[in-house]
C-alpha cells in the first residue's frame, strides 16, 4: 500500500495533536506533508522532531522565525515555509492527499478552501468554515471534486449512520433513502444543572472545563452556551443536505451515543464509543477501511445513565439563535459565526460576562441589514461588518472583572 500524505492545518491544537497520533499509530500508512498553525513554536519544534513533515509554518511571523532557528539548531530536515505565500502550495501539492482542516475560527476559512479547490480529501474539523460559507463551500466541493469527510463527532456519528448511498454526497435527498431524521446529540456542557441565576458568576475556568471532552477554549465555551450545537445544526445541514425540519437536537449527558439517524421503518442508528477525537478522526482518514486509534473499548458493563431529553432554550438560547438564524440563511449564518467567534474571545479576555455571549450575538444579528451576495467576497464583507458590530457592541458592555 502506497503512503498517503496529510497536511495538518491547526496540528498544534487539540485536533490537530490528535490527528498526530493516529498519524503516529499508522505511520506505514501515513506521511505528513506539512504542519499548519499559529503560534506555538516549542509544541510546533516537538511535532517536527515526532513526525518529520517536509513542511512546517506558524502564521505569526515572528514565531515562524523562531521555528526556522529551532530547526535549524536541532539539524531537522523539515523546511520552514511562509504563512502568507506558500500556503496553498501545502494544502494544494500533488502529493498531498488529504488536509485535515482544524484551524479554530473563521481563519481556517480561506486555507480550507485551498483544499477543497485542489480537490483533495478534505477532513473537516474547523466547523466555522462551512457555517460561514454553506452553500459556496458545498459548491466548491462539488465543482472541484473534492471528498469533504466530516471530524465533528456528530457529523462522523451521521455520516457512519447513513446509507452507503448518501455517504460522502452532500446533494441526495434524505428522504429519497428512507432517512426520517437526524437526531444531534449534545451532552449539554458543563452548566446543564447549574443554577440559571448564578449564570452572571461563571467564570472562565468554569466554562472551559467540559465534563466529558478535552478540547481547545473556544469551542469549550461555545459547548459552555451550547452555540456549538448551534454551529453543529447549521453543519449538519450542509454536510447532509438537510432541511432545517430534518434535524432535532437531543440532550444526551453521557455522550456514548455520538448521533443518531432514524429510518422511515422505525429503526435508528447511532454510532457510540468513548468520547475522544481520535475515533472520528481514524474513520474519516482510513474512510472506506478501518484503523487503530488508540481508543478503548466501551464497557457496557460499567455504563450506569444513559439518558435523553429535550434541550432548555432558556437555559441555551445561543442554540436556539442559531437554529433560526439556520432558518432566515446564509447572511445570518455568517453573521452570527462571527459575532460568536468576537463575544467568545471577549469573554476569555474577562471583558464581557457569560450570559453576555448571547445578547452580544442576537444583537449583532437585529442591527445588520443581512444583504450580502452569495460570493466570497460576501460572505467575508458580512464577515467582516458583523465583527465590526460585535466589537462595538462589545465595548458598551465591557465590565471591569
Ligand atoms: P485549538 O484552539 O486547540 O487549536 C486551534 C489550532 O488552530 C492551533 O493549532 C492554533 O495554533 C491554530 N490557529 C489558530 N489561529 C490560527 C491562525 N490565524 N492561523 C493559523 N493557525 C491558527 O482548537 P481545537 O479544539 O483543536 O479546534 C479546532 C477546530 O476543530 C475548531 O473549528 C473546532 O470547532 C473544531 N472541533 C474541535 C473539536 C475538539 O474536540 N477539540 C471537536 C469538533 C470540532
Ligand atoms: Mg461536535
């Protein structure tokens, strides 16, 4: 079997370091052609020395000069190349054959699409990309003939519960194969019983810190406010060409089930296992065959809950925001991706209060007009103005913490 060579976009985050272990577990199978990210020089050096990628780069330049003296010292053969000019070339060269798209945010936008633009097998973790883009980015992969393989749990859970037919083509008709309904699992964060009138008090420690899954701060706290859920929604739709009537979010705090997806007959399919990256991360990179993640078994044995119920909009308002902005299209999508990528960061700065997030991202969505085209210069206009927005409606509400 010939090697398959992997750019990891965001390699030194939390996707990204799991992506280098199955990388590392496999390594008869898989090569890295370049690491991706922003600013981690030590994590970035350690990657080098553990995976020998031909390519390595840190967007913040100061870092990546940084980086270029490391390797330089430690007599590494990977080459350190420019953020800005020699990006596409590492997510575009003909050797490169998959691109494990994990930048956090709207900056994995533009590197994603080089991906997806080379026609590339495209494992999409950075799930702000497709809400900001939708039907472009679907396009584009149609257009390109690139294989877009889902990493969010959920959208991997889907995928695995889908019909072979619809598996990796997002323009069949659900309903046309007897699908009746995805069913979005959420564990519901870390504040599922908290006191709703304590919500002003929690901190960032407290927001970060989610029961069951070890992940990178923004999307910790947007599992906190359960806008991921949100985000996760308006991904589903695309990812399985979905109406908005197709999708129902279920509370399961245990996240066994990663899931679901019901049948016309009555039956319902979920894939399960234990709550780490490493299991969608292997499907999609093995997809159609299956490999060694690392991951233990489930003992059912041990298993004592196993609940479900419906999710409390007044306790998670974002997702309900966002399942309507899913409903109004794409501006408002785009819009309130990045007034939730601004009131996060505020939050994590201590500027603004948690239950703030929300009234941050319903109010930057009321005072925009929401009449950008389709392209991608308007999709990154609305970007752009929706930011702009936020950060104003940011600084009224800053308090001293
Ligand atoms: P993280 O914060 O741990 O890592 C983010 C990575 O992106 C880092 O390598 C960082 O250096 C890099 N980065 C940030 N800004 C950059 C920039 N401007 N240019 C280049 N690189 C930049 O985040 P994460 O938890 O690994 O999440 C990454 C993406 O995967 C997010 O979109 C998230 O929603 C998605 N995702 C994560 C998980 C998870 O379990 N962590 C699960 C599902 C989906
Ligand atoms: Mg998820």
């Amino acid at each position: 079997m010939s090697k398959k060579w992997v750019t990891v976009l965001g390699s030194t985050g939390s996707i990204g370091q799991s992506t280098l272990d199955v990388v590392s577990r496999n390594s008869e199978r898989y090569g890295v052609f370049a690491l991706v990210a922003g600013s981690n020089v030590t994590q970035m050096v350690a990657d080098c020395q553990r995976v020998n990628p031909k390519f390595a780069c840190l967007s913040d330049d100061v870092a990546n000069q940084a980086l270029t003296a490391e390797l330089n010292r430690l007599k590494l053969p990977t080459k350190v190349i420019d953020y800005r000019t020699d990006l596409a070339m590492a997510c575009q060269d003909s050797e490169v054959d998959m691109v494990m798209s994990a930048i956090v945010g709207a900056a994995g936008l533009l590197p994603t699409l080089y991906a997806v633009e080379a026609g590339k097998i495209v494992l999409l973790a950075n799930k702000e990309s497709l809400v900001m883009s939708g039907q472009l980015f679907i396009d584009k992969v149609k257009a390109h003939g690139a294989t877009l393989l889902p990493i969010d749990s959920e959208h991997n859970a889907i995928f695995q519960s889908m019909p072979s037919g619809i598996q990796g083509h997002s323009d069949q008709c659900l309903h046309h194969h007897g699908v009746s309904k995805i069913l979005l699992t959420g564990s519901g964060g870390p504040f599922r019983e908290r006191p709703l009138s304590t919500f002003d008090d929690i901190t960032v420690a407290e927001a970060v810190a989610h029961p069951n899954w070890s992940m990178g701060q923004k999307i910790s706290v947007d599992s906190a406010t359960m806008m991921n859920k949100g985000l996760e929604f308006i991904e589903a739709k695309w990812l399985f060409n979905a109406e908005v009537d197709d999708i129902e979010v279920v509370i399961h705090p245990q996240s066994m089930i990663h899931s679901m997806v019901q049948y016309v007959d009555g039956s319902v399919l979920a894939q399960m296992g234990q709550p780490d990256m490493r299991t969608p991360i292997a499907h999609a990179m093995a997809y159609p065959e299956r490999i060694d993640a690392g991951v233990a078994p489930l003992n059912f044995s041990q298993m004592k809950d196993f609940s479900f119920h419906a999710p409390d909009f007044t306790r998670y308002p974002n997702l309900k925001l966002a399942m309507d902005a899913c409903r109004v299209g794409q501006n408002a999508t785009t819009t309130i991706n990045a007034a939730n990528e601004e009131a996060v960061a505020a939050f994590l700065r201590g500027q603004i209060r948690f239950p703030d997030i929300y009234c941050i991202n319903a109010d930057t969505l009321s005072a925009l007009t929401l009449t950008y085209d389709a392209s991608l210069e308007g999709v990154l206009a609305c970007d752009a103005d929706a930011r702009t927005t936020a950060q104003q409606l940011i600084t009224k509400r800053a308090v001293d913490v």
